[in-house]
C-alpha cells in the first residue's frame, strides 16, 4: 500500500511539473503576442522572483483568447489549472499530503 502510494505520488508530481510546464510555455505566448517579447522576459523574471506566479495565470488567459480564440469563460476554464501553482507553497502542500509517509507500525 505504501509503495503504491508513493509511486502514485510521483506520477502525480511529474504529471504536474509537465503541466505547469506547459502552462509556462502558453503564457509565454500568450503575453508575448499581447505586450511584446520584453515584457514576457519582466513578468517570466518577476514571477521567479516573487514567487508567486500570477503572471502565468494572465499569460495562459492571454493565450487561450490570443492563439485559440476561446470566449472568456473557456479562457478562465483554461488557465484555472494555473491556481495549482499559483503560489510554489500551494503545491509544496499538494505534495507533502499527496506524498506523506505513513506510519508502518
């Protein structure tokens, strides 16, 4: 059971590191098409920086109604995985729980 869990764990954690990723990459479009490639750089910097990453959310908005012509409510739908890792303490919980060891005695 335990081995099970941990290794669920671990897919969970891949699953959302490439999901994260892949939201990065949409937000980068997203904000380079609407504001130009500099701004991208400050909002990408700025969100390492203050870690707190608001400006992927924005971006991934910008990208589903730039590059995939979705309405506002399907551009919100879109982006709301980004609340996952909206802030790194947020998932740091998400993996702590999911990950937890669990007492064998």
């Amino acid at each position: 059971m335990n081995d099970t869990r941990e290794l669920l764990g671990h897919v969970f954690g891949i699953l959302l590191a490439a999901g994260a990723a892949l939201l990065c990459g949409a937000a980068w479009f997203g904000i380079e098409a609407v504001v130009g490639w500099q701004w991208a750089i400050g909002a990408m910097l700025l969100s390492m920086l203050l870690r707190v990453n608001l400006f992927v959310l924005a971006g991934a908005y910008l990208f589903a109604r730039q590059f995939l012509y979705f309405d506002t409510l399907e551009a919100v739908l879109f982006a709301a995985p980004g609340l996952l890792i909206l802030s790194p303490a947020v998932a740091i919980s998400i993996f702590a729980h999911v990950t937890r060891p669990v007492s064998r005695f």
